[in-house]
C-alpha cells in the first residue's frame, strides 16, 4: 500500500473542502476501498473519513424513502419501513456480504463498489478499467463469471452491487453534492457502459459527495422482490439477480418493473420490454416474450451463456413471486 494522507471531516463543507484537493477519496465505512489500496488498485493521495458526518438517516415520508449515504446495509435492510414498502432493498442488502460486513458497509459506498473482475484486482494481468488503454484478459480469457450485457471489446466486468439492482428497478435517485453544486441523478443514469473508457464508471465528478438516496413511493414498491442466484448459498456475488415488481389489474399487468444482477457491466433495466408485459397476463408465454426482448442485446461468450438460462428462470420466479404477494 502507497503511503496517504488521512483526514477526518466534522462536516459536509468540510469534507467537500477536502474532497475538492486532487486524489482525495471519501473512507465510509472502508470494506472495499482499503482492500483495493492493499492491492495497489486504488491509489488515492489523501482519505477523509466521513464516518462522522450526519447522513445516516432512513426516513419514510408520504412521498419518498430518503436513505443517508452513509447508513449501513445493515440498518437500511432492517428497518422496519424498508422491509414493508420496498422489500426488494431489504432483501437485496441481506442477500450480500456478511453480517459483519453490512454493519460496516454504507449505502453510498456499496453503490460505488468496483468489480470483482480478477484480472481487475491484480497486477499479474493488465487491466483496461485500472490502467486505460492496457487491454483485457477476459475477452478470450476465464470469463465464466463476466457480463454478457452492457459489455464492449475493451471491458465483460460485471457490475457487483445487489442493492443498486432493487434501487434501479424502484426508480432511486442519487443526490450528489460538490464545493459548488448539488445535483440529482436517477439511478438509471448514474453507471456508465464501458465502451472504449471502462475506467469511467459512473457520472461522478472527482470531489463530489453522495449525500443520499430517494426512492419515490409507488405502489410497486411493496410487491417488489429481489431473488439471488450464486454459486453457494450466502457470502457470493450474484450470478444472476433479479429485482422484480409487479402490480396486476383484473389478472393483466398494469405496471411492472424488473431489473437484473450479475449479467450487465452495470445494473441492467429495458423498460420498452417491459412495456410488452403491460395489459397482459402473467404466464410463462409472455414472461419469455419478455426475457427474450430484455437479453436479447446479450453477447455472451462460451463460458458464460448459461448466465442467460439462469436469469430467464430468476425473472420467472421473482415476477410470480412479486404477483402472489
Ligand atoms: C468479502 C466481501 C463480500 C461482499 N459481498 C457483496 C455482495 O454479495 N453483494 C454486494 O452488493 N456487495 C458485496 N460486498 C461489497 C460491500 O457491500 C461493499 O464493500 C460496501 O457496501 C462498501 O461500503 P463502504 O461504506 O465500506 O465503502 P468504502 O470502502 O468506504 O468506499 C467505497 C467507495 O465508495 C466511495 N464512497 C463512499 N461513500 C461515498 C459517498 N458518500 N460519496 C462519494 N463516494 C463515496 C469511496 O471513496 C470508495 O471509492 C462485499 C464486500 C466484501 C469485502
């Protein structure tokens, strides 16, 4: 690990005073970014802790879920509020990580989590996404557990977050705040497809600070689900995930979100699929109607097709999971 400078801020201007000085990163609550400075991945000059910052609320109003960047997983997947309006977030946190890892990890910092790519996470392979412009391994490489959505020639690394999937498909909006301005983004456009700079992963800017997350109020919001399938049982990354929320009238669907995990370089949604679910009922004909509109822009590689099958049977699942609730 490079030698870095540490600060604490014991405030948000403070800390945008800091954050605004080059190569100076936020340290929530430090269970990724310190393991990719050990790795020699991330570089930062200085650190400043923002631990002691208050944005650590979770507050339902009429309108809106507003989730503190730096409340932790833990707490967000237990409130109780969470658990009834927007069960797909409990279940999506709770499906990550380990218990001691959630009560550590904040909300901000698990949006902002980089791949598990390993030939992102050492130095023996190079790395378009750590060193721009040094190639990428995984093209013909061990590419089993890489994207099949979203991917460019010069990056297949999947988007790791199973919250960011729940948050995409209840519309979540991101508040980011500079020295000079604040700004909102839907979740929708906050990651960036890697194309030919998979280095640049989301819209944010060197400086900035998430100070929070909105979730609008909807009447999908309580029907939703989230469904993880992985290689064992608990403490693994998603194969395939699906964030799934539908509300039928009369037996036909009238408004239906799904978005998936595991399969795209980002957290991945394709609402005119979607729209091709609405007025109809829910069977397995039209939800593989729908699985086919939604992964048919997939490339996937020989090692990695059988992400397709698995997210086609999750999407059925969470779907009639999300009907009978
Ligand atoms: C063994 C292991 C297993 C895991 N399994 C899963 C899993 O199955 N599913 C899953 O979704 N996640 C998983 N994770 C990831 C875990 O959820 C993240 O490490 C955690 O959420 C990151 O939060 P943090 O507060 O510790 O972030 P930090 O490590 O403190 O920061 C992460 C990044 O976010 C930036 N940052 C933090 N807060 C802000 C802010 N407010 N504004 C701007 N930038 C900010 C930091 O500068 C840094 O770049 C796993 C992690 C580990 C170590």
């Amino acid at each position: 690990m490079r030698p870095f400078e540490f600060h604490r801020a014991a405030s948000i201007g403070e800390a945008l005073d800091l954050l605004a000085q080059p190569g100076t990163h936020p340290l929530a609550g430090g269970t990724t970014i310190i393991d990719l400075m050990k790795l020699g991945v991330e570089n930062p000059v200085a650190l400043v802790d923002i631990g002691a910052l208050p944005l650590g609320g979770i507050e339902l109003t009429n309108d809106v879920l507003r989730i503190g960047a730096l409340a932790s997983n833990s707490a967000v997947a237990a409130e109780r509020t969470v658990r009834s309006a927007f069960p797909a977030i409990s279940e999506a946190l709770l499906s990550g990580a380990s218990g001691q890892i959630r009560n550590a990890a904040s909300m901000a910092g698990n949006l902002l989590q980089r791949t598990r790519c390993a030939f992102f996470r050492s130095h023996d392979w190079p790395c378009n996404k750590r060193v721009a412009g040094s190639g990428c391994p995984a093209q013909e490489g061990a590419n089993t557990h890489h994207a099949v959505l979203g991917t460019s020639e010069h990056c297949l690394a999947v988007n790791p977050s199973d919250v960011a999937v729940a948050l995409l498909a209840l519309d979540a909006v991101i508040a980011i705040r500079c020295h000079a301005t604040a700004r909102e983004v839907p979740l929708a456009d906050f990651y960036r497809l890697p194309g030919i700079t998979p280095h640049v992963e989301t819209v944010m800017h060197p400086g900035e600070l998430i100070t929070h997350i909105d979730v609008p109020k909807s009447r999908l919001g309580p029907k939703s689900t989230y469904l993880k399938l992985r290689g064992r049982a608990s403490y693994e990354f998603a194969s395939a995930s699906v964030a799934a929320a539908v509300f039928c009238e009369t037996g036909l669907v009238a408004e239906v979100a799904v978005a998936l995990g595991g399969l795209g370089t980002v957290p991945w949604r394709d609402r005119e699929a979607e729209a091709l679910l609405l007025g109809k009922p829910l069977t397995k004909e039209t939800i593989a109607v729908f699985c086919r509109a939604l992964l048919a822009p997939a490339r996937p590689t020989e090692a990695n097709r059988y992400k397709l099958d698995l997210a086609s049977g999750a999407i059925h699942r969470a779907l009639m999971r999300s009907a009978a609730c």
